[in-house]
C-alpha cells in the first residue's frame, strides 16, 4: 500500500466511499481557484454552453453562470499535473491497482446561491465496464459542508444492483430513491475542508442538493478506472480508436485482455437527444429529489 491504510481499503470495499483530508496543497488549490476565474472571465458575453463550459440555465451574457468547466486536464495544466500526481494516483492504486486509465475529468460549480442540483445516480449506468474497478475521485476546491450542496452517497449501495435511470425507456440519468427502497435519511455527506479528496465507487448512488448558500462548493472530478475495465457496448465512455484510448492511461500497462466479472450492467440507451452533460439528460427528471417537498 502506497497511501492508504488497510482499514481505509476495507471501509472503501464495505461503504464505497473515503474522505481524505488534507492530500492536496493548498497551494494547488489556489492555483486552481485562480485558473477558474479565468474561465469566468471567458463565460461573459458567451449565449450558449460549448465544448470547454457548461452554462447554468440562469446565465446571461451580462451576468455569467458556469455550471461546469468540462475536461479541465486538456484546459490548464495545474489540472492535469494534479491528476497525474501520488496525491491523486496514489490512493487510487491501492484501490484498484497500479494499471490506471482516464475516463474522464470535470469541475462541477455548484456555485452559491444558485449552483444546480445532481439527481441521485450512479456513474456505471452511464458508462457500464466490464468490471467495477471504476472510481471517481472529487478535489475539494471550497470548504464543503451541509449547507453548500455537499456531494451525499449512500454507503454500501455499490454492492447492490444498477438501479433503472431511464424515464418512458429513454436515459434520464437518474433513479428514484423510494421506488428503490432507498432513503435520504441514510444519505452520507462527504464534506471537508479544502485540499481534501473524496473517492466514490462507480456503482454507489450519490447526488447532490443546489447550493443555496452563500459559499462556493466547487468539486474537480477525476474519473478513473483499471486498464482492464473496458466499457461495454452502448456504454457512454467515449472510445474514438484504441490508440486513443491507450493515451488516456495514467500510470502501469495498458492491455488488450478485458477482464469480465460478475457486474450488474443495464445499458443507457437508447440515449435522450439533449445529450451533453449529465445535467440536460437529468432535466428529464419531473420530481426532483431534493425539491422542497422532497426533503
Ligand atoms: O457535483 C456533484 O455534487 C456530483 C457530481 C456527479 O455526480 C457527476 O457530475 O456525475
């Protein structure tokens, strides 16, 4: 083991999830808030969301509102030396090996007063691998606590079933908690100050309140899995060819032998035609988990 202790590893295989306080510098924190004020900058004036940004239903060119920086690691390098660095990778190898591959990054906003909500899902049923050697590891950006829309899991869930995220047989990108049995009462907020990482299972369900307060709760993704996991059929893992896929591996040996276990899988198609961010394939969803009357 690199990082993690051994009761660290078994409550991750138990719980599916693991806050670690204190794995990235401070200063890299900063250098990321200030490469986002640059993308703030960038935001103004623009009418539509496009390949680097993700606008907030609520933003106007006067007054802008980004809900997501998209690929961040392609966009600014503190990014993508931080995903290649032992604050990241290393925990991540004690997880699941030391053949690690990219899915894929993102800088979701949440930002206060009006940072949008994430229905309760699970990443697999986006993209269903052939094993679930799949992780996301979240960069705390802001200090976040209940009060800022913190990312909540529902421990253990990850050893259940792929729950159905498909609304009149079309991908919403979400689940319903009741009519699966689940509960927010066993929700687990994964808060912590800034400079701690968060690490969830690509099958536990996790989402996430808007952020009604008045602090910033900005949370950097980096999505993660073994070289051996690979995506199956319909699954939403971009895979241009394989040289491209082999270019996305972060550290070890890349392989042409996938390895298949025992993994529930449901296939996320057919796919809604607003298909560019979790957040407009979730605008399918007529009743909001975490609407007023909900919780
Ligand atoms: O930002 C969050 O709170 C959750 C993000 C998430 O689950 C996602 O973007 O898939």
């Amino acid at each position: 083991m690199e990082s993690l202790t051994k009761r660290q590893i078994d409550f991750y295989n138990e719980q599916g999830y693991l806050v670690l306080e204190n794995q990235v510098p401070l200063s890299t924190i900063e250098a990321i808030r200030s490469e986002i004020s640059g993308f703030k900058r960038e935001a103004k004036g623009m009418t539509e969301s496009n390949e680097c940004l993700d606008l907030e239903d609520s933003h106007t060119p006067e007054e802008p509102r980004i809900r997501r920086i998209k690929l961040p690691h392609t966009q600014s390098d503190v990014v993508k030396d931080l995903m290649l660095s032992d604050c990241i990778l290393a925990p991540v190898r004690d997880l699941i090996g030391p053949n690690l591959r990219l899915h894929t990054t993102k800088l979701n906003m949440k930002s206060a007063g009006y940072g949008a909500v994430i229905e309760w899902h699970q990443d697999f049923a986006f993209y269903p691998h052939t094993n679930d050697d799949v992780l996301a590891v979240g960069v705390i950006i802001d200090d976040m606590g209940s009060e800022n829309g913190p990312l909540m899991v529902m421990p253990g869930s990850h050893r259940g079933p792929i729950y159905d995220h498909h609304i009149d047989g079309v991908f919403a990108g979400a689940m319903n908690l009741a009519t699966n049995g689940l509960s927010l009462d066993d929700a687990v907020e994964l808060n912590g100050p800034a400079g701690s990482i968060s690490i969830h299972h690509g099958r536990i369900a996790h989402g996430s309140a808007p952020n009604t307060s008045d602090r910033d709760r900005r949370l950097l993704f980096y999505e993660v899995m073994a070289a051996d996991a690979f995506p199956v059929m319909g699954s939403m893992t971009r895979f241009d060819s394989i040289e491209e896929y082999d270019e996305r591996m972060l550290c070890g040996e890349t392989t042409r032998t996938p390895r298949l276990t025992s993994v529930p899988v449901r296939i996320p198609q057919p796919q809604p035609d607003r298909n560019r961010s979790i957040y407009e394939i979730q605008s399918q969803v007529k009743n909001s988990a975490f609407s007023d009357d909900r919780c």
